[in-house]
C-alpha cells in the first residue's frame, strides 16, 4: 500500500481509502468490522463515511470498532465524514449554514464516539448559504480541535475555485480535498473539474471508481442483471441504473477493461481501480464492498500500474467525444503543447 499526503496538507493516507456506505445497510455489523480489520491489516488508513449513510449508522458502527480496538490499531486510521444533507426535521435540518453544520459535527462525533475528526467535508454545495459563513464555520472548527482539515465534496469546478479563493481572500483555513464521482465511466471532471483542483493544490478523492459495479464485470451486454448484485434486486437503482447506464460507450468500456484483465491476470476491478488510482491530482481511491471477499478482491489493486498502451487502449475506449475546442480533439492537443512547454 503507497501513502500520500491530502493536498496541501501534511497528513498522509493509504491510496485506497474504504468506503462505508454499505454499513448497517447492506452490511450488518459483524461484516463492517471485519472489513475494516481486513482494510487495516492490509495497510489501509483512511475510512470514509457521512452522517447519512444509514441514517447515522454507518458512524455508530465505526465508532464501536474504534472502542474495540487498541490504540496501536487506532491511532494509525485517519477518519473522515461529511455533513450537508437532511438529518434533522425542519427549514433549518440541512445545508451548510452555521447553525446546521454544528449541529452535524456535533453529532458526528457522538457517534463516531470520538473528540476530533481529522477530515471533515461538506457533502455538497449549498446555493442558499453564502460562502463566507460556511468557510468561517469550518475554520471555527479547526480552531475549536474539533476537526484537524476539511474537504469538499460534489462541487463543480467554479464551485470549489471560489471557495479556495474566497478562503485565501478571508485569511480562513482551506479545503485539502475534493471527492468527486470518477471512473472511466464518469470521466466530466476532467473538463473542469481536476484542472481547478490541481490549481489550488486539491487532493481528489474519488467515489464510485467502479461505476456502481458496471466495471467490475458483474453486468453482460443484452443480458439484464439478476441475483444478489444492485442492479440485480433493482434494475432502475439510482445514476448506475441499467437503462441508463447502459449505453454503447459503457460496454465499449466494459469491453477494454476486461482485455486488459484478461492479458495480465487481474480481475476488472483491479485494472478498472488502478486506471483511477494513478489519475493526476489523485490521493486516495474510495473502495467499497458489501462483503469482505469483495474487499479483498479491490484491495489488490494496490500498486498496480499500467503499461502506456494499457492506459492508452482504456483512455480510448472511456473517451467522452467532446464536440468542440476546447474541450475536443483540438483543445486536447493544445494541452498537451502546454504541458510540453511548446
């Protein structure tokens, strides 16, 4: 497992950090803390989680392995939750007004059983609550010992630019992470997004590197899922939906990750997780899994690099077709000229 660091920060992760959406959900308790004594064991550090997931039970489950386990284990997790959306009642339950994010904070750590969290993000924009007091409240925070960073989450790339830049303009403390959906199936944040991140000095943390599951081979062409996987005992389930996920370009990518598989003797979601893992501006990779053994299997893609034409043969495949300069074939080779110094 290789560590480093959360954007301008000097606190160093593992590069797969494990995702806990799944806990007190799709897995009961027992299974949650043998994940995260599996993810530990095998070096992992970061653990990921939010207030929503499970409806705060995914943090209560944390929370109760950290209790359990001794400080030599403990001490080396770095434990990172988001607050933003709807947990209490009320005009006031959600959002990143001052008043709401307290209120969330306060109740993460309660749950999580624990005095400080050392990454605290806001799980998404908030067009109704100015900049400036979201910002003041999370470097209160800092000041306060209640978080040692925060991130961002979900925001575009003039999102999380102003927010940067109105930190610096305000002397506040800025965010050192970005985590944005990114997979070889999601790629739009290359457009924007990771450029405005690698500008500030933003470490992006990706969720659903696996595409909901798509790219870890679970799902064939012309053949609608079934049995016990998401799309399985739920077509329709969210943005990885069947009908909507579905297109030419899915299975064109599909088709890539699995050759490159097949030709080193890895499994889908090794190569799928190493294509993202070794993407500019990344830090850590967000894995999660409803059982251990699916664990195991992402784990493996720890260190794992692609040759150039395995990169070049997936990047192909996964290409978005943007129409036009600057985002087209013209605005790709104008950046590349950039990055040559030309």
């Amino acid at each position: 497992m290789r560590y480093r660091l959360l954007g301008r920060s000097g606190c160093a992760v593992s590069e797969l950090c494990l995702g806990t959406m799944t806990f007190g959900a799709e897995t009961d308790e027992a299974g949650a803390h043998d994940q995260l004594d599996v993810f530990v064991d095998a070096g992992g550090t970061l653990v990921d989680t939010a207030d929503v997931y499970s409806a705060g039970s995914s943090e209560e489950i944390i929370g109760r392995w950290l209790a359990a386990r001794p400080p030599e284990v403990t001490e080396r997790v770095v434990v990172a939750t988001k607050g933003r959306f709807a947990t209490d009642p009320g005009p006031n339950g959600n959002g990143l007004s001052a008043r709401h994010l307290t209120r969330a904070l306060d109740a993460s750590l309660h749950r999580l059983g624990t005095d400080d969290i050392d990454l605290y993000q806001v799980h998404a924009f908030d067009p109704h609550t100015p900049m400036e007091e979201t910002l003041r409240t999370l470097d209160g925070f800092v000041q306060a010992g209640k978080i040692r960073y925060y991130g961002l989450s979900n925001f575009t790339g003039w999102q999380l630019t102003k927010a940067v830049l109105t930190a610096r303009a305000l002397g506040l403390r800025e965010p050192v992470t970005l985590q944005p959906q990114y997979s070889l199936i999601v790629r739009e944040i290359e457009w924007e997004v990771v450029p405005a991140a690698r500008d500030v000095g933003m470490g992006l943390l990706p969720w659903s590197p696996l595409g909901g599951g798509w790219l870890s081979g679970k799902y064939r062409r012309d053949q609608r899922p079934t049995g016990d996987t998401r799309l399985g005992e739920d077509p329709g389930r969210g943005m990885e939906a069947y009908d909507r996920r579905g297109s030419e370009r899915t299975w064109r990518v599909i088709d890539a990750v699995d050759q490159v598989a097949t030709s080193r003797g890895l499994s889908m979601a090794e190569v799928a997780l190493a294509w993202v893992n070794n993407r500019p501006a990344v830090v850590s990779t967000i894995i999660g899994a409803r059982t251990t053994e699916q664990l195991r299997t992402n784990l493996r893609a720890a260190g794992v690099e692609l040759t150039t034409e395995e990169y070049a043969l997936l990047d192909d495949a996964s290409d978005l077709g943007a129409a036009d300069y600057p985002y087209g074939e013209m605005g790709l080779q104008q950046r590349a000229r950039d990055l040559a110094g030309g």
